[in-house]
C-alpha cells in the first residue's frame, strides 16, 4: 500500500470532478450493450451494464475467436480487454476520455466487427 497516496489523489479527482460524467458513461455503456446484441454479441448473465463497464462475448458458433475479435476492434481504433470469465468476454470501459465521438467511432466498429460474426 505504498502508492495509497496516489489512488486516493485520484479518488478525490474523481469524486470532485466526474461523478456527474459517471452516468454519462453508464447511458453510453447500455447504449453500445444494445447495439452490441443487435450485430452478433451476446451479453453475460448479468445483461445491461449497471456501470460504465460493458462486457460482452461471441456466441459458441462464431466465425472469430474472442481473441481475434479484441484484434478486429483493434484494428477499428478500439481498444479492449479480452479473457474475462474464462476467455468468454471482452471488457469495454466507457469513461471521461470517451466522448460522443468515440460512443461513435466505437459503434460503427461494432456493427464492422459483428458482420464478419
């Protein structure tokens, strides 16, 4: 715990700057979830994101792994954590850095990736 200092400097940056964005973030994480499951990619048990973390897999009859699904996003300018719950979902975290650009740039490569599901 010897860097405690540091994340709680950016706790209260946080809490002192952002907390209105935080539901931003969150409408955008459940805007993409629904634009996900309509091009192709299925969602965790839990469904709708109730944070600003979106994750989200393929179905076992898809024509890409999950890891060659993180690279296609790649490729589209969207980067991803890949490996959750077993290697079964992607992880996609909306924040201050993603603007209605980005909720953009991150659909449209959504809709590419999922067509090649």
């Amino acid at each position: 715990m010897r860097q405690s200092g540091i994340l709680a400097a950016m706790a209260l940056h946080a809490l002192e700057n952002n907390v209105e964005r935080l539901k931003d973030d969150r409408e955008n994480a459940v805007f993409l979830s629904q634009v996900m499951v309509t091009n192709g990619f299925t969602l965790p048990e839990s469904g709708t994101p109730r944070t600003n973390i979106l994750y989200f897999g393929v179905n076992n009859n898809s024509r890409l792994s999950i890891n060659e699904v993180v690279e296609e996003f790649r490729i589209n300018g969207v980067a991803l954590g890949g490996g959750y719950q077993g290697g079964r979902f992607c992880r996609a975290v909306l924040n201050s850095t993603v603007n209605n650009r980005g909720v953009e740039v991150v659909e449209k490569a959504i809709i590419k990736v999922g067509a090649k599901l």
